[in-house]
C-alpha cells in the first residue's frame, strides 16, 4: 500500500473493531478500495489488525478472566456465558467466526478463558478474518467492476 496513513488508519480501525472499542473497518476499507487503492494490501492490513485486536481479546480471557466481574471488563458475564456455550458445543471451528458482529468478541475472549492455545487461536481466527475482508473486497471489485 503505497500510502501509509491510509494503511494505519485501517490498521487501527480494524485492532478497534475486534475488541469493544468503536471501529468500523468494513466503512473503512470499502472508502479505501472506491479511492483505487490495491485490494491486496488494504486485506492484509485490516486482517492484521483485526487479528491482533482479537489477540487482545483472548490475552484477556486468558490472563484476567479472573476479572471479569469488574465493571472495567470489556465482556458482560451473560455475554461471556453464551461465547462459552457456543464454544463447548462447536469447539475450535467456531473460531472461524471471530468476526462476526456482537459475538465475535465475546467468542475470543470465551476462547483465551477455555485456554485455547495460542497458535490454533491465531490460525483459527485469521482465516475467518482474512476471507471476511476477502470476501468483501471481491464484493467490491464485483460491483464497482
């Protein structure tokens, strides 16, 4: 990408966007594509991003769920329960579905607190990240055409 405070932007809205924080990559990324820049570069930034937003996530499942009941803890409890529940009843594939909106985040939080480990968590949701923005850039490309 050959403007870096496009791809920073993207990097940051896309880190946001995983965790509680306001972020709307998706806007971000379509805005990005329409103004010509390459579909490739603009996909592996937002996924880095996001990724490591979710990396976040699961770091604070893994290390202070034990927090969780503090008012500063980005996961309501009902939401931890049901990311929890989806997880035992679909196991390591629901990883995939990290991006998913109101789920995803709760989901890999559940996943660091059910001590999944770090290399299937990392491979897990950055497959499901990176076919999401692929997806959508080749959405994109096949309406803008």
């Amino acid at each position: 990408m050959d403007d870096l405070p496009a791809a920073a932007l993207l990097a940051l809205s896309a880190f946001a966007s995983a965790t509680l924080l306001p972020g709307s990559s998706e806007a971000l990324l379509l805005t990005l594509l329409a103004a010509g820049h390459a579909a490739g570069p603009l996909v592996a930034v937002a996924t880095a991003g996001n990724l490591a937003g979710s990396l976040v996530n699961w770091a604070l499942g893994r290390f202070l769920i034990r927090f969780r009941d503090r008012r500063w803890f980005p996961v309501s409890e009902a939401a931890l329960e049901r990311a929890q529940r989806g997880y035992r009843r679909w196991g390591l594939w629901s990883l995939l579905f990290a991006w998913v909106p109101v789920v995803g985040d709760p989901l890999t939080v559940a996943a660091g607190a059910l001590k999944v480990g770090f290399w299937p968590f990392l491979i897990l949701v950055g497959i499901g990240k990176a076919a999401r923005y692929a997806l959508l850039a080749a959405g994109f490309a096949a309406v803008a055409g």
